[in-house]
C-alpha cells in the first residue's frame, strides 16, 4: 500500500478531466452549456441546436443548423433487425435496459472502431441522437402489444417522439415543454454517467459501447432512476397533510428523500426551478395533479429540516409530474432523460478522444497478503 494515497470516495472535488462543455456554480445554482445558460437555452433555443451546441462547441448557423437537422430526421429510422430484436425482449423489463441492449447492438450494426476518424465518429453522434427515441418508442409500443409506430420526418425531433409513442402529434405547447426537458437535460458536467461514458472512451471502445456504458450508469435510483422514485415517494406520503410527518419520520431516520440533494448545487437546482415554470404551462393544457400540489409541499417542508445541510429539489423532483401530465409512463422517464444526456455524453466523448489517456486510478488495498492456499479437502 502507497501510505501518501488519499482516498476520496465517490472522487468527491477530484478532477478527472479539463472540459469545456459545461459549467455549474453549485452556489448561485448556474449551469452552463457552453458558456449559455441553460434557462436560455431551455426557452430560446431547441433540442437540435442545444446538440449542436454541446457537440461543437458554438451556437450553428442557419444553414448548419438546417443541415444538421436534415441528418438528424433522416436517421431516425431503425433497422428491421434492430426492432426484431427489441421484440424478443421481455415485456416485463425495464426500458432502460431494452435502450441499453438497443444500443449495445447498435455498435454491430455499425461497427465503426475507428475512433480516430472525426467523419464516421460524427455519424455515430448524430445516429445514436436520432435513433435513441425511436428504440425507447418501439420498445414501449411493442410491450404494450402495439406495432411500433415509424418515424415521421416532417416533425422535430420532440414532437417526432411524442409521435412514436402515442400515434398522435403533440399540440404546440406540448411539443415545446417536451423540446425544453430535453434541453434541460442535455449535459450537466462530469456527473456519473458522463465519467462512465468517458472511462469507456479512453480505452478507444466504439461509440455505440461508450454510451451502453453510459445508460447503464443512468439507470441507478441514485442518478437519473430518482425521477420515478420520487412519484413513488409522493405516492407513498399521499396528501399534503402527511408531507410534515412523513418527511420528520423520514429525516430521523436519516432516508434518503428522492429528487432532494445534489453533490454540487447546494441551493435548489436551476433546472428544477425551470421544470416547475414548464409544469404550469403543461398543466394549462391537462389537469393539474394533485401529486404537484404535494411535491410543492414537500419541497416547503424539506426546506426548513434539509436545507441548512444544502439539500434542495435537483433536477428529478418536478421531472416525473411534468412527464405524468403528459400521459408518459413512469418507467419511461429515465430512458427520456437519456434521449436527452446522449448530447453531453457524445461532446464528453469526444472531448475526451481529442486528448486522450486510458482511465487508469489506484486503489488503496486492505486485503491480506500471502495466503497460503488450502486444498479444498483440507478446509474447515
Ligand atoms: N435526503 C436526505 N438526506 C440527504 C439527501 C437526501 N436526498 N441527500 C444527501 N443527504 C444527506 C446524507 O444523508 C448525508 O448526511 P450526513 O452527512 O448526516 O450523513 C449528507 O447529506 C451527504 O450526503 P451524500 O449521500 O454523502 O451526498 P452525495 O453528494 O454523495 O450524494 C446524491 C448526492 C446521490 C444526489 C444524494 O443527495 C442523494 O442520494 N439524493 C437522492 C437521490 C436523487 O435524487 N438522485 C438524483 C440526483 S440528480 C441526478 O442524478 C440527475
């Protein structure tokens, strides 16, 4: 054992890289992609050009905009092999993990291992964009015992997979909120599944494994899993009377609270201030949830027990009941966050290529050394 190792677990404030691609002040609860405030970018811009942004660097022209767009809707489509697959899939299992598999097999479909040539590595970027809500919509389509519904190239890519999933088109309010949850979860700095993806990267895997590795790190209730947990919390507490009692039982007993804390923001984070504003103007159009009024609740009540530690709302609080409003299934919620993430996971991937070095950390060992080896008919 090296004595001078420092152990820093989760590498809590331990750099693992120099990136451009986004920027938190987790104080005055700022994210920037690119240098672009998100909340700009979440009511000015779209989904395509927030790619185009995360992935070059700087906001597109027109005509690269309109180019950029054109590739995106023609390859939406799946290939009959990959949908044939999907269906083989239990239905019972989660749509993370059909995206997961989805994309894993992608790369044989695609089997670009040069990932030293910048063409072939920005047409995987803008497949694995393109492809991923088509996949989540298939997946859901087909264990419902639907047919999936093929991708329309008249639409954007919001309302596009809005289309996939209901067969129906989404009115224009809709569309946007939907446009803006992607924007809002785009990228968001060197948070797990970004590392994921980048350690994958180094050892110069293929992209289609680079983000598997990073979808399968989304999946876990500590990340981007919380958005269903907190419905089911909410569920669970079940009227605002309850919030008080609940959330003090809760504390005591030193729970975690789903959708609540954030190893950065030490405020309330600014997507899910955002994400709140977006939940009125869906709740125009649908009912409005009672669950909302609870999580309003919640949040207030949290305030007073959490806060003075810097345990605020983060992005998943008010995620899952903007989806809800719109009719989306819960297990659904994460696979959209990344249909989103996938942007942030490509700029950090080929971020990350530009200056390349395997992922290699140490480990401090407390296991025994020489031990001697006991025949099986010998041991106790
Ligand atoms: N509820 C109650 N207490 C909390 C919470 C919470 N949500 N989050 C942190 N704490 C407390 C811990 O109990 C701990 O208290 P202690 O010092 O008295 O032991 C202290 O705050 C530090 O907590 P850690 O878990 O060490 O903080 P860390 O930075 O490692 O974790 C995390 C961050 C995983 C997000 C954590 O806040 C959490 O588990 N939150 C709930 C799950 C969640 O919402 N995840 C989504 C995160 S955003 C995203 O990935 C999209």
């Amino acid at each position: 054992m090296s004595p001078q190792l420092e152990l820093r677990p989760g590498l809590a404030d331990v750099p693992v890289a120099e990136s451009a691609v986004s920027f938190i002040d987790g104080k005055r609860a700022r994210l920037e992609y690119r240098g672009i405030a998100v909340e700009t970018l979440a009511r000015d811009s779209s989904f395509e050009e927030t790619c185009w942004l995360l992935l070059k660097g700087d906001l597109p022209t027109q005509r690269e905009l309109t180019d950029f767009d054109d590739q995106l809707r023609h390859h939406r489509r799946i290939k009959y092999k990959l949908t044939d697959l999907i269906k083989c899939l239990p239905e019972t299992g989660h749509p993370m993990d059909a995206l997961q598999a989805g994309v894993a097999a992608m790369g044989m479909f695609y089997p670009s291992r040069d990932v030293t040539n910048a063409k072939s590595n920005w047409d995987s970027a803008v497949r694995l964009i393109a492809k991923l809500p088509t996949i989540v919509s298939a997946f859901h389509r087909l264990r419902s015992g639907d047919e999936a519904v093929p991708p329309r190239d008249d639409l954007d890519h919001a309302g596009n997979f809005y289309w996939m999933l209901f067969e129906r088109e989404p009115s224009p309010a809709v569309r946007k909120v939907l446009d803006a949850c992607l924007i809002l979860h785009a990228e968001h700095t060197m948070n797990a599944s970004t590392f994921s993806g980048r350690v994958t990267g180094s050892t110069l895997a293929n992209p289609y494994t680079v983000i598997s590795s990073a979808i399968g790190t989304l999946t876990g209730p500590l990340h981007g899993g919380a958005n269903e947990e907190v419905l089911d919390m909410l569920e669970t507490i079940g009227s605002v009377e309850n919030a008080r009692p609940w959330l003090e039982k809760a504390v005591a007993e030193k729970q975690k609270i789903m959708g609540m804390g954030h190893r950065v923001y030490k405020v309330k984070d600014p997507r899910a201030t955002v994400l709140q504003e977006l939940a009125e103007h869906v709740f125009v159009e649908t009912s409005r949830p009672k669950d909302y009024e609870l999580a309003v609740e919640v949040e207030r009540v949290a305030a007073g027990l959490l806060g003075p530690k810097g345990i605020y709302p983060n992005v998943d609080f008010y995620s899952g009941i903007v989806y809800s409003a719109l009719g989306i299934p819960r297990d659904l919620f994460t696979p959209i966050f990344a249909i989103a993430r996938v942007a942030g996971w490509l700029a950090h991937w080929l971020e990350q290529l530009k200056n390349n070095r395997i992922f290699r950390p140490e480990q401090i060992y407390v296991g025994n050394h020489d031990v001697p080896y006991v025949p099986l008919e010998k041991r106790p």
